[in-house]
C-alpha cells in the first residue's frame, strides 16, 4: 500500500514506525465523520450520532478529537522520518508552517464558498474545523520539535490545568464581576465566548452567532489533544518495545486517562464546544483504547477481513473530509429545484424520494447519512487503485 506522505493523511511509510492499524484507525474516524455530518434529516437522528448539545458526550463527540490526536500521532512520525532523511530542523519548521497556513486557509476558502453573495465574504467565518486543525497541527509539531518527552508533558498539564482555571476562576467582563464557573452552563456566557465576541464579532459560526465552537480560548487545550497524539506517537515509534508492549502502554494509559476525565467532569464539565481540560483527558484515552484495540486486532491477532474499507478511507482523510463538506454545501444550500409545488434543496429531494418515502424518519436519515458514506467509499476506491493520494 502507498501512503501520503502528509502528517494529515499517514505515517510515514518506514516498516518500523508505521502499523497498519494506524491507517484503519485513521479511517474509521473519517468514515464516523462523514456518517455523522450527513443526515438524512437533522430532526430525525439515532441519539449516539447526535451532538450533545452542551455538556456531556456521545460517539459523535469522539470524532473530531480522534482525528486531532490521530495528527499528533502521525506528526511525530513524520518528524522523526525527516531527521532519519537527514533534514535540518530550519527545513521541517518551513515545512510544518507551511502546511499549517495551507490547510487553515483551505478552511476560510470554504467558508466563503462560493464566493457569492458578498455578504459571504464580509461576514466570513474564521474559526472552523480546518482551521483548528492547521493551527493546532502546527502548534504540536513546532511544541514536539523543540521539546522533550518530559517537558511536552508539563506542558500538556499546564495547558489543560491553566485552561481549568482560567474558565472557571477568571470573572466574565460585562457580568459584575462573576467568575466563570457560574456560567459553564449559558453557552453566551462563558469567557471563551465573551473573548470569541470581543475579536471575531460578525465572524462566528452562523448557528451560535454569540460563540464559536472552534473559538480562539478553546483552541488552546486543542493543543493538548494533539500533544497527546504526540506522546502515542512516541509509544508506537519505540524500536526497544515489541507490540506487544505498545498494546499494553495504549491500553493502560487510554484506560487511566478516560477515568481521569470522567472524574475531572465533576467539577469541570465535558463539553466539545468549550473542549473542557476533561473533554480533552477523556477522549485522548478513548482514542488511546480504540487504537490499542484496533492493534489487538489487525497486528496481533491478523483479524483483517473488516479492513479494506477502512484503509482506502483512511489513505485520503483531507480529501474526503474537504470534498464531503463541498458536496453537502451544494446539494444541502446551492441547488434548489421544483419539488411538491415549493423549491427545495436537491438533498431535500433526494432524502424524500429514495428514502423517506418508504422508512421511518430516523431510518431514512440514517439510510441516507450511510449513501453518502457508499459515495465517497466509492469514489475514494477509484482514486486508491489509480494510487492517487492528495496531500497538503
């Protein structure tokens, strides 16, 4: 199999660094994503692949953490690589910048898509999942690459602690004087929302207005997801420990940490938009668990027969994820045709006639939600054979 050779889409191809149950792990994430992101309709969804709507968590809300520490992952791979190839850290620090600027503004370019009306482009948004990622993938790598495996983790504790405190010790302006743990449960309210408001106003996600789920505060412990992929990285990269070994330190740690995180909940609730300091402690481990699970299987136990779906999905991740998200914007938004005496969107369309028209509503929404998965599986098979990987 060839791989990209982007942190973004695979670990390096070097025998002793990669495992192919990083590559099925990678693409169960974004086959998860796109199941999750393409209702049929987004009033009739099964509860696991719904968003919590503020504090807590389903299986939707492992997606996006998954893929961030799936990046911390191949990043420090990737790094490694390049040092064995031997270049210079001024060589790998261009090139990590560059890839972050490119990917954060393959996000804005999607913002604006497609480009018309103007108002599109005066009230652009300018976080967004992209976004996040180009920044915190360049934040982690540039961190990892200037630090050791002991001060990465102080800094790791630093972050999620000082986020910890500064949420819920620091008082929100405009409020009185009232320190923010009083206000974790108002969306609006919190100092992560206040700060989005004071720099972006007119630039936020168009659903919340008032905040932004990928905001500037709630970057910050974005950063820890991906430092701790960085430290998986580490365990899965040690030539002095056999498989098994890494199974084990995967499987123990993912285990400590989601406990750590559902403890931390207590006090500082898990919540994906404000990614909570416990948000982060407890995905980390699911993802830690999910991956050690996936190496019990495909690497030790050679259980492969599920895999090959999995794989192709996982050899072109920005790929899908981009093109999924210019798909829905054209058949959810830009194309409106004549159906049933109105105008509608064409997923409309389709959503009611092949599937509504004969199932339950959340059956036809899921039966739709898993067409577009076929689609892309489909799509990206073709450009597997033809070995067609693009990168960023």
């Amino acid at each position: 199999m060839t791989d990209a050779a982007s942190e973004l889409s695979s670990a390096p191809s070097t025998p002793a660094s990669r495992l192919l149950s990083l590559d099925v792990f990678r693409g169960v994430t974004i086959a998860a994503m796109l199941l999750v992101n393409n209702p049929g309709t987004w009033e009739s969804i099964y509860p696991p692949l719904r968003h919590a709507e503020w504090n807590g968590w389903t299986p939707a809300d492992l997606i996006f953490p998954f893929f961030l520490f799936i990046v911390g992952i191949t990043t420090h791979l990737s790094i490694q690589s390049r040092k064995r190839r031997g270049d210079d850290e001024r060589t790998i620090v261009r090139q990590i910048l560059k890839r972050g600027a490119l990917i954060i503004l393959l996000g804005l370019a999607f913002s604006a898509f497609p480009y018309f009306p103007l108002s599109r482009i005066i009230h652009l948004r300018i976080p967004g999942v992209l976004q996040r990622i180009g920044l915190t993938y360049a934040l982690g790598a540039l961190i990892s690459l200037r630090t050791t495996t002991r001060q990465q983790s102080l800094i790791i504790v630093a972050i999620l602690i000082g986020y910890w405190c500064i949420m819920t010790l620091v008082p929100v302006p405009g409020t009185g004087g009232v320190p923010g743990y009083q206000l974790l449960d108002t969306p609006s309210a919190t100092l992560a929302a206040w700060l989005d408001r004071a720099l972006l106003d007119g630039h936020l996600w168009v659903n919340s207005v008032t905040w932004d789920p990928e905001g500037i505060l709630s970057s910050l412990p974005a950063v820890a997801t991906v430092l701790l992929g960085i430290l998986a990285g580490k365990v899965i990269a040690e030539r002095l420990n056999d498989i098994h070994v890494k199974l084990n330190t995967l499987f123990a740690v993912g285990a400590i940490g989601m406990v750590v995180g559902l403890m931390w909940n207590w006090v500082f609730p898990i919540n994906k938009n404000l990614w909570t300091s416990s948000y982060v402690v407890f995905t980390a481990g699911a993802a830690s668990v999910t991956l050690a699970t996936c190496i019990w299987l495909v690497d030790i136990k050679r259980i492969t027969c599920w895999i090959k779906p999995f794989v192709i999905f996982g050899t072109n991740p920005i790929f899908a994820y981009v093109g999924s998200l210019v798909l829905a914007r054209v058949i959810y938004s830009l194309i409106k045709v004549p159906f049933r005496g109105a105008v509608v969107p064409l997923q409309t369309v389709i959503y009611q006639t092949a599937f509504a028209s004969w199932l339950s509503p959340q059956n036809a929404s899921l039966a739709f939600a898993l067409s577009v998965v076929l689609f892309w599986l489909g799509l990206l098979t073709i450009l597997y054979r033809k070995q067609l990987f693009f990168k960023v």
